[in-house]
C-alpha cells in the first residue's frame, strides 16, 4: 500500500524529522525524486516501493488543482 505524505507548508529536514520521525531521504516526489525541502501541497510518497496501481494513485494525486481554505 502506497503512504503519503502532504504538507501545507515547506518542510527542512530538520522540522521532518522533529515533526514526523521522518528522514528527508526516505521521501521521493513525482517531479523531484530526492526533495532537499518538501512543497507545500505536494503529496511525498514515503519509501519508494510501488506497484504499478499505486504510481497510478499518485500521479493523480499530483496534479489535483490546489484548494486552499478560505478563512
């Protein structure tokens, strides 16, 4: 099974790990396959073991149009 992960902010290594108990280098983008920083409203596939199916979901989920909550 595919694991996310989506920010609504930029991410450093530093917060990541502090935050998440996540290594920068455990997380791989569509477009940037080693994030130095993670984007904001970008999904991050943690590990990079996928099936066919779940790139599938990803690539998807990838080019969604971005809905920010209005206040």
């Amino acid at each position: 099974m595919i694991e996310l992960l989506f920010c609504i902010q930029p991410l450093t290594s530093e917060l990541l790990q502090t935050l998440h108990q996540l290594e920068m280098s455990n997380l791989f983008g569509l477009t940037d396959s080693k994030p130095s920083i993670t984007k904001p409203y970008t999904p991050y596939i943690i590990e990079n073991t996928l099936k066919d199916i779940d790139r599938g979901t990803y690539k998807q989920l990838s080019t969604c149009p971005i809905h920010k909550q209005r206040n």
